[in-house]
C-alpha cells in the first residue's frame, strides 16, 4: 500500500513553502527571538488565507473537512521554517478534541475562528515539579452549582503569551489514577488568571507560567465529561503525537538539505569534504533517519485517519523514532559544520534546540514505549525498554 501523499496535496505543499520561503523560512523564528512579533502575526495571516488553519474543520463550522493527512504538508513545512507559534497544538490538538468532544455551543464559539485564523489554544498540563502522569494532575477545580472553581498553577505551558484560550488539566474529584481528572476551556481574557513569561532553551518557542485565582469556569467550558477528562485527553494527543511527528520529519529533511549542501561548498585539503567518507557516511545515515521517519509518520496518520486497529502503537512508535532521529542528526549536522555550527548565524543550533524543546514534549520517551507495548499486548515489565 502506498503510504505517499497525492498529487492534490504535494500541490498544496507547494504553495506553503513557496508562501514561507518568501516570508524568509527562519526568519521569523529569529525575529521572533528578538521579541518581533509582527513576522509572526504576518505569517499566521498568510497561512490562514491558503486554508491551512481549516482543513481538519468540519465544513458545517467553515472548514474544509479534510484529515490528518492532509494536515502532513503543513506541518512539514513549518517544520522546515521553524516557525513558532501554536498551529501544531490548535490544529493537531484542540480541533480534534472539540470535533469528537466539544458540545454544539462550544463547537460554534471555537472552530470557525479557528478556521479563519483568529483563535489559538494551548495546553496547560504540567505543574511545578510535576510529571506527565495523572498523578501530576493536582490543580483544584471545585464544581459548585453550573461552575468549576480553579486555583492554582500550570507551569511551561506552550506559547502561553500568544493563546487566545487554554485546555487545562483539572482536579475536580479526589479518585483514583485517571479518575477524577476534567479538562475546561479558560479564556486568556479571564480577570483572574494571571500569565508570567518562563525561560526556555528554545527561544523560538516561549514558555509561560498560569496562576489561577478563584477563576470560574462555567460547566458548559467542560470538554468531554465531568470526571472523565483523562481518556479525553489521551484521545486528543494520539492526533498531536501523530502531528508532531510531521513537524519533525520537515524539520529533518531541512537539517539533510543543510548538511548536504554545506559539504559540497567546504572544501578541506583541497577538496569538499563531502568526498571525505566519514562524512559521506554520516550523512548516508541521516538520510536514513529522515526516510524511516517520514514512512512511520505517514503511516501513523494514515492509521489515525482510517482509525487502525494499530493506531495506538503506530503512533507511538512514529513519535518515539522521529523524536530520537531529530535529537541525533541534529547533532551530527553540528559535527559537519565544525566550529562554525555552533554560532548563532548559522540556523544548526536553531534546530538542535528545537529537537530538545521536542524531545519530551508532552510526553516522555519512555512513555511511549509503554504504550506502544500495552497495545501490542506485551506485559508491562518488558513495556519500559530504554535504548543504550
């Protein structure tokens, strides 16, 4: 079975990257370093008016009503650029949740301005010296009346400063392990709700901290059930781990083009270095790399779309590989550029950061081993394999 995107959409990936290839590719990423948002907000309107904010929309909520595979051009190409902001976690990760969740009301508030490009989401999931389990989970939502009360705080959530609204982890029942977990809607605009700027390694992406303070959330803001929010988001972020993992592969095939061309043009005892062969063979291996990244990702989404009794695995398994290849060449196109590929002129460093921004993004590697293995039906003592 051919797994490779079809005419219409390679068509559609090249009107992208046509689109950012002239708004500077990593340009806006490094304006963006600099506290310029302007490059940003000019780049997000340009990606709204080709569509790319409402393909995986419904059409009844002014989508296009297109699948993850469709959204794979896209993400590559922002990848390949870079480009910060929140179109991976609106796209990949709230449309889906409000498409298989959201009421009709909060489906009508959200997912057309989304679609016309004016509403972001971010998700505000971890807290100081938590973890990504459920047992993290401790922000207090009291259901009082038609109300849930939250108090206290989210930390390193994505490009707090740019949302426009949060899904946010809540605690709404004492319970036990998954139970009694909730995800609500908070509006940026909430009186309440207060927003610090958090260092990051990655400048290209901003981190911020959410402190909540008696901020009432009405329960029509509940995605999903009451209680049940844990399934919920676990559901939400198969579609954003299979994403992801498209981001990264466009990332990766920027990082070959790189390494390739800059071995052609270095010249070492009169020759380019490319002909040298430890350098022929790194750069052999980091094409593999992307390949095997690229067939795994697509064959992730296209288990995702066409809901694959091996989706779950599929998924995982993309995520696990890409995000550990990233890591990897990354590294080795530092080592091809020499001492010149540390310096911040040089785009190498930018995308080694973001390889670590992504590495335990919303997740641990060690996660998705486990869960790839407990869909495989593997006992959980051989679930948590750690590569040497």
């Amino acid at each position: 079975m051919d797994f490779s995107l079809n005419r219409e959409q390679e068509m559609f990936r090249g009107y992208v990257r046509k689109y950012l290839d002239d708004a500077g590719q990593t340009k806006t990423a490094r304006e963006f370093i600099k506290a310029n948002l302007e490059p940003l907000q000019g780049v997000q309107r340009g990606m709204a008016e080709l569509g790319c904010t409402s393909i995986n929309i419904s059409e009844e909520y002014e989508g296009m009503g297109l699948g993850p595979l469709d959204l794979i051009p896209v993400l590559e190409e922002s990848g390949r650029s870079l480009l910060p902001g929140l179109y991976l976690e609106t796209s990949a990760l709230a449309v889906p949740l409000l498409e298989k969740f959201g009421t009709e009301e909060q489906k009508e508030n959200y997912l057309p301005y989304i679609a016309n490009g004016t509403k972001m989401f971010s998700l505000a999931w971890l807290e100081r010296g938590g973890s990504y389990s459920p047992s993290g989970i401790t922000l207090s939502g009291k259901v009082e009346n038609d109300q849930v009360i939250v108090n206290g705080v989210k930390s390193l959530v994505p490009d707090a400063e740019l949302a426009d609204h949060f899904i946010v982890t809540v605690r709404t029942d004492i319970g036990k392990g998954t139970e009694g977990i909730s995800l609500v809607i908070v509006d940026r605009t909430d009186p309440n709700l207060t927003i610090q700027h958090q260092k990051n390694m990655d400048e290209t992406r901003s981190l911020g901290e959410l402190t909540f303070t008696n901020v009432k959330v009405p329960r029509t803001q509940i995605l999903g059930t009451l209680h049940k929010g844990w399934d919920v988001l676990q559901e939400g972020l198969l579609s954003f781990n299979a994403a992801l993992s498209a981001v990264i592969v466009g990332a990766m095939e920027k990082i070959v083009e790189m390494a390739t061309e800059y071995a052609k043009i270095r010249e070492q005892f009169g020759q380019p270095i490319g002909r040298f062969q430890a350098i022929k063979h790194r750069i052999v291996d980091m094409k593999t790399d992307l390949e095997t990244a690229k067939s795994l990702t697509y064959y992730a989404n296209w288990a995702l779309e066409s809901h694959a009794s091996d989706r779950v695995q599929a998924i995982a398994c993309a995520r696990i590989f890409a995000t550990d290849a990233f890591t990897r060449i990354s590294a080795d196109n530092i080592q091809i550029h020499g001492g010149i590929g540390f310096t911040e002129e040089l785009d190498c460093q930018l995308f080694v950061k973001r390889a670590r921004f992504y590495e335990n993004y919303l997740g641990r590697t060690e996660q998705f081993y486990k869960q790839a293995a407990t869909a495989l039906g593997w006992y959980e003592e051989s679930a948590i394999i750690i590569p040497v």
